[in-house]
C-alpha cells in the first residue's frame, strides 16, 4: 500500500504488514502474484501463514489490457480468463479490472462500443462460472469520465457486468461516487 512497498519483490513484506494489522482478507494485482501461476499451493500456503484470504486478484503487469482495440480482443481475454481460473480455485467470488489505455478525446462511442463487447463476452465467460466481473473507471485510463462511464453500463449486460466504484478516483475524475452509487446500486 505504500509506494516503497509496491512491487513484487515486496509481496511478502505487505502481506506480513496486513497480517500483523490484523486484516483477514486482501486484494492484490496479478504482477504481484503471478509467479505463483503454476504453484498456486505456494501462494496459498504463504497466506495462510498469515491468516490471509484472497478476496480477488486485479489484472496488470504483463497482461493485455486495451479493450478498445478488437484485433486484441482475444488476447485480451485469454489472459483475463487466466487470472479468473487462477483466483476461482482460491474461492474468489468476483474479477475487478482496471482499464488501461488513454482517455481519447472527442466521440468515444466507437472505442465504447468495442469496450462494451469485450467486457460482455468476459462477463460471460465468468459468469458461466459463477463470479461476477466489475470494471473500475480509474483515473488516467480510458474509461474515466461520468460519460465513459454512462456509456459502458448503457452499453454492456448487467447480468454480466458490474462496476466497482472506487470513491478516490470517481471524485478526481470528477464524478460523485454517492450519486454514481445511488445510480448503479444494483451494478455494484
């Protein structure tokens, strides 16, 4: 959590941290834990040394991450579903990404249409096997505004995705999470 701490080299160093806060269960990002890919034991035993749960993984690092562009489309979601079969087997109920790329400026509504297609066949896919998938607008990204946003949840299936509403970057990005909670409650 702290900047001198960030890193994957320093994983150990903040669980041992949110143990001894006496946190039970963290969330973490896939470059901090992916080394642990082919030996989730690992990953498992080192938690529990810690009286630690695994709430869910956020993508990141190496992954692809451009949801606009459909030529990347499957990539995309090749590596997605592999995060998703990894945090299922620690009893993850849920995958939140952040979105990556650039706020372009002008009319979205292209680069919209093709987020919304890559986030409902994800949606689905984890859906199928009973997690929920949320996407965060994130500042500096290309899905940040209220009207990214808006247009995201118009766009995509709500049986299929969801939104996390990070209270932090909603506000810089100049949003109010109260209303955007207010307003998509029943996406959260």
């Amino acid at each position: 959590t702290r900047p001198d701490w960030n890193g994957a080299e320093n994983f150990i160093r903040s669980i041992d941290e949110a143990s001894s806060a006496e946190y039970h269960y963290i969330e973490t990002f896939w470059q901090y834990v992916e080394r642990w890919a082919d030996n989730p034991e690992g990953l498992r035993d080192e938690l529990a040394k810690r009286k630690l749960t695994l709430e869910t993984v956020s993508n990141g690092g190496r992954m692809r991450t451009d949801f606009v562009d459909p030529a990347k489309r499957d990539g995309v979601i090749e590596d997605h579903m592999k995060l998703v079969r990894f945090i299922h087997g620690f009893g993850c109920d849920h995958l939140k990404i952040n979105i990556a790329g650039k706020h372009a400026p002008g009319d979205r509504t292209a680069d919209y249409k093709e987020m919304a297609k890559t986030f409902n066949e994800l949606g689905k896919r984890i859906n199928d096997m009973r997690m929920k998938f949320g996407v965060h607008p994130h500042l500096g990204s290309a899905m940040q505004t209220k009207q990214d946003t808006e247009s995201i949840m118009e766009m995509t299936d709500p049986k299929l995705v969801n939104l996390i509403v990070d209270t932090g970057h909603t506000t810089m990005a100049g949003m109010d999470p109260v209303d955007l909670t207010r307003r998509y409650l029943h996406r959260i």
